[in-house]
C-alpha cells in the first residue's frame, strides 16, 4: 500500500513539474506572437516564411528568428529584430509583464523599425536588461522614471526618435557605460553622470539646458552640438557665473533710494567690519613677527652649536638649501636657552649603506623635502650625499616617552623582520624630539594609489587582493610577535602602507603610538574604545589591552573598504557607515569600484572580501575577528582568485 501511494506521489509531482513547465513554454510563446503582431501591425509575414514565429512552434527549441535561449533553461535571453521597418506600437507590457521573460530578457532591440508608442514605463519591469536599444524609431513621450531602476543596465540608445521631457535620474545605474539620445526633443539639465565610465555618449540635437555636468568634457563637441541652452567645456559657449546673473536681476529691479537713517546705519555697520578687519590683520602681523623672531633665536642658537662626537653633529651647514632642514634640525637643539651642545647620537639599527658612514651631521646638512605634517609629527624626505641614499626622515613630538625606553622600543621592533613591514634604518633621540629614519619608497604609498583611480590610473584587482593579503599576514605576524610586550601598530592607515620597487606593500611606522595616544586617536578612539552607549575613553588594563589589537584589526577593515570601493576619505568612520547603510539597503554592487566591475573581477570574491572587511568594522572589539582569522580568510580568497587565473589561461592555451 505504502509503494503504490510513493508512486502515485511521485507521478503527481512529475506531472505538476512537466505541467508547468508547458504551462511556461505556451505563456511565452504566446506573449512573443502577440508582441510580434503589435510592432508589425498584424503583419505576420514581415519576418519572412521561414522565421519560425507561429502557434505550432517553440521559440527557443525551433530558433526563432532574432530570439535567443539559454540553451540548459530554454529561457529567452535575446530578442534583436533590427531594421524590419515596423509600422505598428511597441507596447513593452506585452514581454515584460510576462515573467518568464522578464526574468530572463537582457538584451531587446528594436533599432531602425519605425515603431510608435508612448507608454515605455513596463520596460522597467524587465530588470535584467543589459541592453535596451531603440534607436531610428518615432518613440514619443517622456522617458519614465522606471528607466532608473534597470540597475543592470550597460547600453541605452533611444536616438533619433520624437522623445520629449526631462531624463529621469541615469546616474543611478553605476554600470551604463553607453548612452546615446541624440535627435530627440529631451529637455531639463543632463544628469550627473560618472563620465570616466562611459565609452559612448551622445546627447546632440536636444533641447538640453544648464551646465555640462563634470567630466563631461571628455567627450567631443559633436556629443552636444545642437542644444541651445546648453553650456559649459567642450562647447565654446561658457556658463554665465552665479554673480552675473545676480547682477542681471538686480538690473532688471527697479532701484529705490535710501533714506538718511538707512545711509547712517549702513555707514555704521561698515566702519564696524572695518575694525573687525584691521584688529584681525593686527594679530596676524603680531603673530608673524613672534615666529620670526623664534626662527632667528634657533637659528642662532644653531650656529653655536660646537663639534660633538663622531656620531652626532660636528657642524651646521646654514649655506646649504633644503626644503625643511630647520625643521630636522630643531631635534638636535636643546629646549634651554643656554648654549649647550648636543650629546645625543644617532644609532644605526641596519642597512650596509648606512652603516658606512650615516651620521648624524648627513641628514642635517642635506637637501630635506616635506612630504606631509600629521598630529604626532612631520615627514621628510632627504637625499644623503654620503654615503649616497635617499631617506624618509620621521619627525615626532610631543610623545610622552623617556629616552631610554623608546630606544628599547626601537630595538625590540629592530628584531621582529616581516618582508612587509617597512623596517627602521636609524633613530634618533633628544628631550623635545626624536627622529626615526627609513629607506625611502620611490612607489609612494597605497594612498596615493587610491587617489589614482580618480583620474584614470588603473589598479587591478589581482594587486589589490594582493596588497590586501600581505598587509594582513604582515600584522599577523607583528601582533603574534609583540602581543605580549603590548606594541600594536596604532596608527594602521593607507598613507602608512608604502609600496616597495615591486609594488608589495610595506607597513611603516609600525609601534610608533604608546597605548596612552591610541586611545586618544580619532580612529582608533572611535574604533576600540567608543560604544553604542558612551564616547568616553576607558582606561586600559591587563584584562582590555587585547583592545588596542582589535584597533588595528578595525583600521585593516577600513583599508579592505578604500581598496574595494576605490573611495578614500580623511575619517574611516565615515566611509565604514556609509557602507554598511548602503549594504542595509540591499544595494551591494554600489560599493564595489566601478573599475573593478569594468575590468569584469570577480563579484563572488569581491563580496567575500567585502565580508571580511564589514566584520573588521564592527562596532564591537569582542565581535570582530582576530588578526590571524583575517590574514587567513584574506589569503583564501587570493588563493582562489589566482586559481581562477591560472584555469582561464590553460582554457585559452587550449583554445
């Protein structure tokens, strides 16, 4: 009995399936006939006696003409029907509110068919579109709103129609990268699209109005000519500024005379502004002259300073010229008014170069550039003449360390070698001060390479995901190392991730916070100390030092962020809260760099990493992952990403 019921079960399901299944079949064939009828005008026979489209056929298993399946599915991907001189309505309600077909449909066009219509909101509805061309045809109207939501959208040509109106807001669908609406009647101002996206742009013979929005001027005069109200670069015609239109409309008023008391009160208010003016240029001249006088004391007192030994500084080279090298030099000054000499030396950690000859005298005599000034010091590059090197000199003050166990410190992370940590040349170390000396990076930082991608620079994702996985085993190693002596990196940020003669990554300035000014820090306040709750600092203990690791964790989670949104902004804060918004509202692919959707990486690991980056970023210390989790999960994804590599090209070997 039992057998008899699990067979009748079992062809009732199959019968439901294949049901179904014909059900769908019959369901798009007949929307396709229907649609075919209305664009030709019930002319059945314009796409010849042979095209397959009739009521006994299927439209994928037969190969209709112009339609193309998905050959496991038999689902229709294409319909192209270009240049059949239709004569009939396009009425997109007939494919796409057909859900066999909408959920499918990524390429419709219709080009060159003299097709009518007005209503094209239902082609919203076909959200897997990739290509809507409708170009060469007497569409009227205004293009709908619905149009914005084809978030798959790569091409759009609606050229050389009668379509009216403004555009609704394109700019939304971060993957177009055609547009083409020449000769049309469109009007309002052109969006602000992403033009470092588009290869194909045409908006010439339009009504159009207002400003070319920016980075337009990419493309030619030709893709905006005929739009008379339209200005700005490449047209010749520049936009009117925001004061000269002002003065037009004042012009255009008539002009009223002022009473005595009105004159009186604005006289009043003027020599009001005038004092404010005069005392505020008074204190700036003030403070000038104090900081005058400052540099001339130090540079007086620098030329009493007497020969000291070997390793420190014998004499001041004031004839020389260096961008900064006042600034270097104030390390060796004593805060003390009194002419005494400098005792402190320069030790030289490593490097042969270095060590042959590097004083203390080299890097205040030579050439130094600013390279940038943050809250716990200044960056400097300098060029040695001996021994011959360039180096990145670190300039720190304020840090509330004794002498002697910063050089502790100094010699503790000499010890601790990682190929991707930048590591010290030589240190220096007075009262007031203290020098830290590096090989300089000709690559510059990661930084930088990220600002690159706003003006075209291209960053790969195989180097990104590579960067990314060293940076992480790089601090993976250094928390294993110095866990116990309590040295985190503290101050982990793009700027301090430099690139080697390779362009691996190197993290500098690793250790160079005390714990006391990590929790102090913007970011790492913010990143391990601040809860839902409370913004005050809490003081650190042998039971929450693990914290100031998981900072380090929360600022790589920022990194992982700038590397796959291509986004760098001056407080990770901001850009980890606007990712997870964005993710809340389900619209992943607008974080990811549109260069790499363009480049065609892959989206599966792309959303891994972005994973990993999101769990960085948690509000909780305790809920984000250790560092060696994240080194892991990091070198898996790069693992298979080469992977997939070395497979597509065995694949085209083959081929």
């Amino acid at each position: 009995m039992n057998k008899v019921v699990t067979v009748a079960l079992l062809f009732i399901s199959f019968f439901l399936i294949f049901d179904t299944t014909n059900c769908d079949e019959t369901v798009t064939r007949d929307a396709l006939l229907k649609f075919l009828a209305e664009v030709s005008n019930n002319n059945s026979t314009i796409l010849g006696t042979n095209s397959g489209w009739n009521s006994t056929s299927d439209p994928c298993k037969d190969n209709w003409l112009g339609v193309t399946c998905n050959a496991k599915t038999l689902s229709v991907e294409k319909i192209i029907l270009d240049g059949y001189n239709f004569s009939g309505t396009l009425d997109a309600t007939t494919i796409c509110n057909v859900e066999p077909i909408a959920d499918t449909l990524f390429f419709l066009s219709l080009e060159n068919g003299l097709l009518q219509g007005e209503n094209l909101d239902s082609i919203g509805k076909c959200k897997q579109l990739t290509h809507l061309v409708l170009g060469g045809n007497r569409l009227s109207g205004s293009i709908p709103q619905s149009f914005s939501r084809l978030n798959n959208l790569k091409r759009l040509d609606i050229s050389n129609n009668e379509l009216s109106g403004a555009l609704p807001d394109l700019s939304r669908i971060s993957g177009l990268v055609e547009f083409e609406a020449q000769k049309n009647q469109l009007s309002g101002e052109i969006p602000e699209f992403d033009f470092s996206n588009f290869v194909a742009f045409n908006v010439s013979f339009n009504n159009f109005s207002g400003s070319i929005p920016p980075g337009g001027d990419r493309f030619p005069v030709s893709s905006y000519t005929d739009n008379p109200l339209l200005c700005g670069a490449p047209l010749v015609k520049k936009c009117s500024s925001l004061s000269e239109k002002s003065e037009s409309a004042d012009q255009d008023k008539p002009k009223s005379s002022l009473s005595r008391n009105e004159i009186l009160m604005f006289s009043g208010y003027f020599l009001i502004g005038l004092a404010l003016v005069l005392g505020i240029l008074l204190c700036f001249y003030k403070k000038r002259k104090q900081k005058q006088k400052k540099k001339e004391s130090r540079i007086e007192a620098m030329k009493k300073v007497a020969t000291v030994d070997n390793d420190t500084i014998t004499s001041m080279d004031l004839s020389k010229k260096g961008a900064s090298n006042s600034d270097i030099s104030s390390a060796a000054i004593s805060s003390n008014e009194s002419n005494t000499t400098v005792s402190q030396s320069l030790v030289v950690l490593m490097s042969p170069e270095a060590n042959n000859g590097l004083r203390f005298e080299n890097l205040l005599k030579a050439p130094a550039e600013l390279l940038g000034r943050g809250k716990h010091g200044s960056m400097y590059k300098v060029m040695c003449d001996n021994p011959k090197m360039t180096l990145a000199v670190k300039r720190i003050k304020d840090w509330s360390i004794s002498g002697n166990e910063f050089k502790k410190r100094m010699q503790k992370l000499d010890k601790i070698r990682h190929p991707n940590v930048l590591p010290t040349v030589a240190f220096y170390s007075s009262r007031q001060e203290k020098l830290l000396v590096y090989e300089y990076q000709n690559n510059g930082s990661l930084l930088l390479l990220l600002q690159g991608i706003q003006t075209g620079q291209t960053f790969q994702w195989s180097s990104r995901l590579s960067i990314a996985a060293g940076v992480a085993d790089a601090l993976a190693f250094m928390h294993q190392e110095l866990q116990h002596d309590r040295i985190a990196h503290g101050n982990l940020k793009s700027s301090n991730i430099l690139l080697n003669n390779n362009m691996e990554p190197m993290i500098s300035e690793y250790g160079l916070m005390s714990i006391d000014e990590m929790s102090t820090s913007p970011i790492q306040h913010q990143a391990q100390f601040a809860t839902s709750c409370s913004n005050h600092v809490f003081p650190i203990t042998d039971e929450n030092v693990g914290a100031i690791f998981k900072a380090d964790v929360y600022a790589f989670g920022v990194i992982l962020l700038e590397l796959l949104t291509g986004k760098v902004q001056n407080n990770g804060i901001e850009l980890a809260s606007w990712v997870v918004s964005v993710l809340r509202e389900e619209w992943t692919v607008e974080v990811f760099d549109r260069t790499l959707i363009q480049e065609g990486a892959s989206e599966e690991r792309m959303v891994n990493l972005l994973q990993v980056a999101v769990k960085c970023v948690n509000h909780s210390p305790d809920a984000r992952p250790s560092v060696n989790q994240v080194a892991l999960m990091v070198s898996t994804i790069r693992d298979e990403d080469d992977r997939s590599i070395d497979v597509s090209a065995s694949t085209s070997t083959i081929i």
